[in-house]
C-alpha cells in the first residue's frame, strides 16, 4: 500500500511542477504580449499625435496666406495710386 501511496504522491507531485511550469509560460506569454500591445499602441498615438501637428500646421499656414493675401487684396484696393476707372470700366461695374 506504501509503494501505492508513494507512487500517487510522485505524480501528484509531478502534476504540480508540470502546472507550474504551464502557469509560469503563459505567465510570460501575456506579460510578452502586454508589452507588444503597449508598445505598438504607444507608436501609433505618437503617429497619430505627429500627424494631428502637422495638419494643424497646414491649416495655420493656409490661414496666414488666406490673411496675407487678403491684407494685399485691401491695400491695393486702399491705394490712392489707383488711376480712376475708365468710362469702359465704370459702364461695366
């Protein structure tokens, strides 16, 4: 009965260490895993974020030439060196 008992508590004991190690690997696998995810989620906002910037960048840079362009636009029609309309010119406006 001894021998039995011996027996039944080896692989009960083997059973343990096998489950530990199953646990121990898949322990290291999420941790792997985890560590991918948040790496690759950490680049995509930073490429997300850098894209954001740029177009924002493109938007005030085409604000300035829409304000540039509409400042030379007020001027010129502001200044006095401007000959009077023609009467070819005034019949058309």
């Amino acid at each position: 009965m001894q021998a039995n008992e011996q027996m039944l508590l080896q692989r009960l004991a083997a059973s343990k260490t096998k489950e530990a190690k199953v646990q121990s690997t898949l322990k290291d696998n999420v941790q792997s895993q985890s560590e991918r995810t948040e790496s690759l989620l950490s680049r995509r906002m930073e490429s997300t974020q850098e894209n954001r910037e740029a177009h924002l960048k493109a938007l005030r840079d085409r604000l300035q030439a829409k304000k540039e362009h509409s400042e030379k636009v007020r001027q010129t029609k502001m200044s006095p060196l401007r000959p009077p309309p023609g009467p070819a010119l005034a019949a058309a406006l």
